[in-house]
C-alpha cells in the first residue's frame, strides 16, 4: 500500500537534494568517496535550514511539513546545524532513492536490537582469550610519548601501548585531557558537544490499524512516528523520535504529556509507553548481568529489560 505521506515526502525529497539535475548522482556518483566530484565540496557550506530557504518557493505546504519532518529525523539535530551535505551522503549510499532510504534506514534492523550485535562482538572478542579489559575505570588523561601512549584513569591506574585508538564520546572528551593537544578544530567540536539529542519513545497501542501507519509534525515534540510491527501480546508497535529543533526532555518523567504528544500525531488507545532512561553504567551492554532501565506508562515503576534485547516491545520478524 501506498500511503499519500509517502508520496509527498518522496516528491519533497527530490527538490530537496536536486542540486545537479540529476538528484544528486552526478555531484556525489560515488557515495563510499563521497569528495570524488570536487564539484561536491560546494554543500559542505550549507545546512539543512539553508538548502530548505533555497527550494522554499518550490515546495507545497505539505511538501515542506514532510520535508522538515524526514530530515529531523534523519539528523535529530536542528535544521541549523544539521549538514546538508552529509544528508546528500546519506541520499546517495541509500541508492537515490526514498525507497532506498526508507530500506536502509528503517525497514531492516537486528532481531533483537543493536545492543544483542555489540554484545555478540564483545563475546567473540574476550572467547580468543587475547583481550584485557577494564570497565568502570573513566580516563583524565592520554599522552602521546615518543615511545608509546599513556592512558591515565581517574584512581591514577596507567595504562601503555605502542597505539592507542580513542573512542570517547564526544560529550565527553572534554574532560579528558589530552598531551599534546589536540587540534583546535576538534576541541571547539567537543566544547560545543554532540548536536543529535534524539528521543525514542516506544508505545504499545490496542489499535490493529495503526500497524501500517506513519504521521509527521516537525513543530512536534515528537515529530515522527510509525507502526513497527506487532508485540507479543499482539497489540501494535508505534516508534517515535523527537529531535533536539524541539526538543523532549526525559519523556518519561511526563507520561501523561508524552502519552498527548503521541495522540496529538494521532488517535489511539496506548496501554504502554516505553523510553530510555540514563545509563548507570559506561557500558551497560557489555556487562554480564547488568540491564538496561525503562519505565512503564501505566505504574511509573522500572521495567527491567532483558541483555540482548534493544526494548521491550520487541518486533515480531
């Protein structure tokens, strides 16, 4: 079935990366050496906010609502800070299509989440009996000798290596100091922090016929949600995100505003609400026996989620 949102975003979508006349594939032909066309290095310049303003008079009212939607959620930054050029990356590595981005981005996924994935590399990792770890044990410091690296823990434990491959978030590298200094390009970067602040709310809903349904409001909280599939309880599983243009606060801390947002995009009969809460742990999914936290709409209380799964409402494939 073809649903007239997808249409419109589709029609949307086109203006929105044709600077070529060609959608794209003659500036960026070859997504995986996405500078290969020096041509291309031009919308590196722009935002999303930017490209929008030159198309503007192109688009229809509900061309610009689906537009502005998709692309939030593609970014879940802001229309000012979000790269129009890496959206133009994500287009061409998605096949130039809107069927491609919808295939790559959101049709197919892991059984059972990202975090079964990490945590099956994680396993193969420690079964060759080669890796050493540490968990619990926040860097202040990494210096780079002459003869090897330096990584200094908070209760003043170092560690050595002839290389050192950092992978730090970004929010917080600024608390870890670095010897000698990185440049000053990536410590504005961190100073300014991670511009994604996306929400993810999952909610379980009696409604049968929301299953192939999808609705956009990017003046929305939660500005895009869809009916991923059916739970095991056999109700339906509604996804939506929220991005940092404006923003949700801890969604659960509010179920009741959280539960109207959802019905504002909407109406339907929510028997569950399901969001994430913050990590206790660096690295939750890695740690046997350690679960991640999520909270029910109905009681408010902790519901403990299972390792392995990315969430509750689990999709049946």
């Amino acid at each position: 079935m073809i649903r007239i949102k997808d249409l419109i975003t589709e029609s949307a979508l086109k203006k929105f990366v044709n600077v070529d006349g060609n959608f794209g594939k003659r500036v960026m032909p070859f997504p995986h050496n996405a500078e290969h066309n020096p041509e291309v290095i031009q919308y590196d310049h722009l935002t999303a906010a930017d490209r929008l303003a030159q198309i503007s008079h192109e688009l229809t009212t509900e061309e610009s609502t689906c537009l502005k939607s998709f692309i939030l959620l593609c970014s879940s930054a802001s229309l000012e800070t979000m790269s129009f050029f890496e959206f133009l990356h994500w287009w061409a590595l998605s096949g130039y299509s809107y069927e491609g981005c919808i295939d790559y981005l959101m049709r197919f996924k892991f059984r059972d989440g990202q975090s079964s994935f990490a945590i099956k590399f994680w396993q193969e990792a420690v079964s060759t009996r080669r890796l050493s770890y540490s968990f619990n044990c926040p860097l202040t410091k990494i210096t780079d000798g002459r003869e090897y690296v330096t990584v200094t823990s908070e209760n003043g434990t170092q560690f050595k290596a002839l290389r050192c491959i950092s992978t730090v978030p970004l929010n917080v590298l600024k608390t870890v100091a670095f010897e000698p200094a990185l440049p000053s390009a990536k410590t504005e970067a961190f100073n300014i922090g991670h511009l994604n602040q996306c929400v993810k709310v999952h909610a379980e809903v009696r409604n049968k016929e929301l299953r192939s349904w999808s609705g956009v409001n990017p003046f929305s909280e939660l500005s895009y949600a869809f009916g991923d599939g059916t739970t095991p309880a056999g109700n339906t599983h509604i996804v939506a995100f929220g991005a940092n243009e404006v923003h949700l606060d801890c969604p659960e801390k509010d179920i009741a505003r959280t539960s109207a947002l959802l019905r504002n995009l909407t109406d339907m009969d929510i028997k569950r609400i399901v969001s994430s809460l913050s990590i206790r742990q660096k690295f939750p999914c890695l740690l046997h026996n350690t679960d991640l936290l999520h909270r029910s709409s109905i009681t408010g209380q902790a519901i403990n989620m299972q390792m392995g799964r990315g969430f509750s409402l689990a999709k049946t494939l």
